[in-house]
C-alpha cells in the first residue's frame, strides 16, 4: 500500500483539476513526477503507484479518463458527454477482449463464462 494515499489522492485531483478534457490530457510521466514529486527510471513499472491511486479514484466515482493517443496522451478529467461515452466504450471493449481471451484460455463459449461470472457475484 502506498503510504500518504489520501495525500496523493487529494494533490492527484488537484493537478487533474487543470487538465479537463481529453484535448488537455496530462502524460503519465508527468503526473507522476507532480504527483509524487519524484522521478522515475521505466515509465511503465515505476508509474504503477500512480494508476493505483488513478483506480481508486475511478471507483470512487471520479471521472478520470484516459487516452493513449500518440501526441497527447495521458489522463485528464471527463468533462463532457461525449467523452464519457467515448471513454466507457474503449474500457468496455479491452474488458470483451479480456473476457474473450479468458473463456478461449478455459475452453468454455462466452456465454458460460459470463455465466460462471454473474453466479459469482
């Protein structure tokens, strides 16, 4: 567990607060270093703190998105409809790629798994 969690939390928010919209989009990176006030060696596996905090935050209900756009990627608040739907599309779409991966792996339809899911919540 990160230590300070709500303190990252609460400066993540802040610095989100001047990137709304996905046209205002903050790199990973960047965030990180602002976040955290450190730098980093591998973006990918030393930024995991980050997207942990990103996660929590989202379940809590606070409209992060994100993009992976070549020129302006990164994480940014959703500030209008569109980018909610556009937003909640792509996540959908990776989770069937993920679900459709998994039911190939154990040999069952979609159907089952889905079924198998929905029993165990």
């Amino acid at each position: 567990m990160i230590e300070n969690t709500e303190t990252y939390k609460q400066r993540l928010l802040n610095i989100l607060h001047f990137h709304k919209g996905e046209r205002h989009a903050i790199d990973m990176g960047d965030l990180y270093r602002l976040v955290f006030q450190d730098g980093y060696d591998q973006k990918i596996n030393d930024t995991r703190a980050l997207r942990k905090l990103i996660t929590e935050l989202r379940l809590e209900g606070y409209p992060i998105g994100s993009t992976a756009k070549r020129k302006a990627g990164g994480y940014y608040i959703i500030t209008r409809p569109d980018e909610l739907i556009d937003y909640a599309e792509r996540s959908q779409k990776r989770a069937i790629k993920i679900l459709s991966m998994v039911a190939t792996i154990k040999r069952i339809s979609m159907r089952d798994l889905l079924g198998q899911l929905t029993l165990n919540l």
